[in-house]
C-alpha cells in the first residue's frame, strides 16, 4: 500500500512513518538464518504495524530484532537515526524540502571522525532509504522522486583518512588477562571468561563466538581446533592452545549446553546477546585501568590481529585468520608495525649526524 510523503500533521512524524515502514520493509527481507527467537520478532513487526511515538522507540524495536538474531538491521538503521534527528533540527515543513545537497550536508556534519568504511555504510543507508520512498509514496496517482544517488559527496575518498581500530598493547594485555581472571561472575564465571578468552587468543568477532556449538570445537593433539562460521555463511578453521582455555570448556560443557548445542547461552537456554558481552568486557577493561575511546568487545579482535602481525610481519595469515574477504581490509594492522617507524626514526637520527 502506498501513502502520501507528507502524511502525518508534522515533518517529524511524517519522517518517522517512513522510518518505521523500511525498517519493517527489511526485516522481512534480511536473511533469517541467525534468527534465535521467531515470538520476539513477531512482536516487533506486530508493534512496527502500530504508530511508533518516537524514533527511541523505534530504535528499542531495531534493538529487539537484532537481538532475536537479524544482526544486519542496525546497519540499515544506525545511519538513519542520525540522519533523522539532524534533520529535525533543520525546521522543514516537508519531506519535499530533502535534496542531494542537504543530505550531503548532513552527511559530512554526522560522518566527522568516521572511518572510510563507516561512511561508506553511511551513504548506501541512505540511498537505500530514499529509493524505498520513491517506490512507495504516492498521492493523485503521482509520487515525488528523490533519486538521492550522492556520487559528489566527499565524504568517502578510497583509503585516505581511514581512521586506525583502537586495540591493546602488549603490556595492556597482560593486565586484561589478568584482571580476567581475578574476575568474580559469580555462577557464570567459566562460560564469560571462556567466551572472551576465546575473542582474545584468536580474534574472531563476537557474533562468531555465539554461533559456536559444542561440536564445532575438536581437539588435535594440545591443540582446539574451532570451526568457525564468518559473515555470508564461509567458514574457516582457528586454532588455540588446549590448556588457555580447557577447565572453562569442560565446566560449560556440563552445565550450559542447551538442546541445540550453542556454548554461550543464558538461564533460559537463550543465545548471549552481543551487548552482554561487550558489557562484560568493559568491566574488565575497567578492573585493569585500562581506557579505550571503544571498550567493546570487538576491540579484542583489533588487538589480536595487531599482535598478530606485529609478531609475524605476515598480513596474508591475518586476512585467513580473521577471515576477512579482501586483503585491503586486513592491511590497515601494518601501521601499527613499529620496527619500520623505528627504522625510520634511525634514517632521521643517521641523517642529523
């Protein structure tokens, strides 16, 4: 069914009726591969067919659906609640009034500090949203075209300004295992420190490690060998020392495995969410002092990969061990190489004398 652009009695609420259709409008047409929790996300698209109040609601909903396992929605809707509450601020009487130009205004206000591939996801969000409401808004058997396609916006110039992953050093990472395991988690203790032993010692991401089953992990001589299931269903194979993380696996394997097999799961036999366990990790950031401008979980994964190659100069077994699908995503860990800065400095000081 499609409705007039300007279709409720303020711009704000307009906007935010459209906001609510393409996030209904992508969730039924993500892939449900990961999908844990069928009511929860029932319950979501029931509540997305009612008029949502205000775009913290709405973002309460995105938050449900990502959590109930369609993980790839908040990177459809993240950009667009920014987007949303800058052009708030702009005083506009109708959706009409959004061009190219103002969006790509907005986008080098919202954007600053952001990496290349941040604002890349940003400018597709966009172009996305606004091709959905040229398909869908129509009012006298005539519907406004926005054809956003942002090709001058210079948000986004190749590998220039890419803003470099905040990771651990060496001897930060000793306090982190440390205060790991001084940590107290009460009855959860060998499931929370295992999942984020395993994050640190062999860099997976977390939506990796809680798809994890008890099968998906053999042993090979004083070696775990873990199958791995990346993002668009590859897999690949990591490997861990037994004895970094044995008495955690054999303690869960008893007490936390559900019916289907997954390690990291709660009370209810649920799957951990993501924010759990960027949660975790903050406190133990915080137990060893140590601050980061991102405590999340995904900054282990930076750290292991910058150990990773500062220790092997080899960026071909970062990409294979990370699981990253082009070779230019892993390249960003060699500017943390210090011997060649070193080197540098040393051309500088032989230069002097």
């Amino acid at each position: 069914m499609k409705y007039p652009l300007d279709n409720k009695e303020t711009f704000e609420l307009s906007l935010l009726f459209w906001l609510t259709r393409y996030v209904k409008f992508k969730l039924s047409s993500l892939s449900n591969k990961e999908l844990r929790n069928p009511q929860i996300l029932a319950s979501v698209n029931y509540q997305l067919n009612r008029q949502v109040s205000s775009i913290d609601v709405l973002d309460g909903l995105v938050k449900m659906a990502r959590n109930a396992g369609l993980t790839g929605i908040n990177t459809y809707f993240n950009p667009l609640k920014k987007i949303y509450e800058t052009l708030c601020f702009y005083g506009l009487s109708s959706l009409k009034q959004i061009d190219e130009e103002l969006l790509s205004e907005i986008l080098a206000s919202v954007t600053g500090g952001l990496s290349d591939a941040s604002k890349k996801n940003y400018r597709i969000s966009v172009i996305n949203f606004f091709a959905f409401l040229d398909k869908q808004n129509e009012e006298d058997g005539k519907a406004h075209v926005f054809d956003i396609e942002l090709k001058n916006w210079g948000g986004v110039s190749g590998n220039r300004g890419q803003k470099l992953p905040e990771f651990m050093s060496e001897e930060e990472v000793k306090r982190f295992l440390t205060a790991i395991d001084e940590a107290d988690f009460k009855s959860n203790e060998n499931r929370n420190k295992l999942i984020i032993k395993l994050i640190i010692f062999t860099g997976i991401r977390v939506s990796e490690a809680l798809n994890l089953k008890r099968k998906d992990i053999t042993e090979d001589g004083d070696l775990y060998v873990i199958r791995i299931r990346g993002k668009g269903n590859k897999y690949r194979i990591v490997m861990i020392k037994r004895h970094l993380i044995e008495k955690f696996l054999d303690a869960i394997a008893i007490s936390y495995i559900n019916k289907e097999g997954y390690l990291f799961i709660n009370k209810k036999g649920e799957r951990l969410t993501q924010a759990y366990v960027s949660r975790i990790v903050e406190q133990i950031l915080f137990k060893a002092g140590i601050r980061k401008e991102k405590n999340g979980a995904h900054m282990l994964r930076h750290t292991f990969a910058t150990m990773l190659y500062k220790k092997q100069k080899d960026i071909v077994l970062v990409q294979e061990a990370l699981g990253h699908a082009s070779l230019n995503t892993s390249r960003i860990y060699t500017h943390f190489d210090n011997d060649k800065l070193k080197l540098a400095a040393k051309v500088a000081e032989d230069l002097s004398e």
